[in-house]
C-alpha cells in the first residue's frame, strides 16, 4: 500500500503542475508589443481588405484578445473590433485611423488566424471571421 502513495503522490504533482500551466502547445496570450505580433495582424488586416466589397479600408480600432501558438510554425490569434477608415482603397498608401463617429466607422468584430513559418518565408491567413 505505501508504494501506491509514492506512485500516486508524484503524478498528482505532474497534472497539477500541467493543468496550471495550461495546455502545452495550446495557444498562450500574448504581448502585441512583440513585432511578430504586430506584423502578423498587420498582414491580416490587409489580407481582410482584399476580401472585403467596401470602398474603404478598414482598420483595427480595438485589440481584444491575443494569442500566439508553436504549431510547425507560429500561429497568431487576434480577437479585434474593426472600423473603416476614411481612406478609399487604392489610394496612396498612408497611415488611416477608424472614423471616431461609430454610423461612420460602422465597427464590428472579427477573429483573424495567421499561420507563420518564417524560415520558409511563408504566412497565410487561416481564418477571417467577422460578425457585425
């Protein structure tokens, strides 16, 4: 019975120390302070311009939720509210911020995936989600 305990004691330890963790591998909040973050919700954005049938560029207004995690690569997950801006698409590239009047930035919120495999120079976006 005694070497039951020693058995059992350790692998408690080993799924308590696991399940506060969390999952390994799974996705991990993350900082957008981080350039990998920054430039793979960047390419998202414009990857969602290209789809979208609106005139005008659309921009993140809000980060609400980051994520990154290590699958054969980086995969990004953003959870962000978007807006449009009051720059026309095609135009000269220049830095548009979401109109401030929400009839005119007419926001809604979106789940973009983006899966990096820098040493391949590869990314693509994986999922483009958005809901008014």
């Amino acid at each position: 019975m005694i070497m039951e305990w020693k058995i059992v004691v350790p692998l408690l330890a080993v799924a308590f120390t696991v399940a506060n963790a969390g999952l390994i591998g799974g996705p991990m909040d993350a900082n957008m302070n981080d350039q990998g973050m920054r430039d793979a919700l960047q390419f998202a954005v414009v990857e969602h311009n290209k789809k979208t049938n609106d005139m005008f560029v659309r921009q993140v207004a809000k980060v609400v939720n980051a994520q990154k995690q290590v699958v054969s690569g980086i995969k990004y997950i953003f959870t962000v509210q978007m807006g449009r801006t009051p720059c026309r698409k095609g135009g000269v590239e220049k830095v548009c911020s979401v109109h401030k009047d929400p009839q005119m930035a007419v926001p809604y919120n979106c789940t973009f995936e983006v899966w990096s495999r820098p040493w391949m120079s590869d990314i693509r976006m994986v999922k483009n989600q958005c809901e008014s």
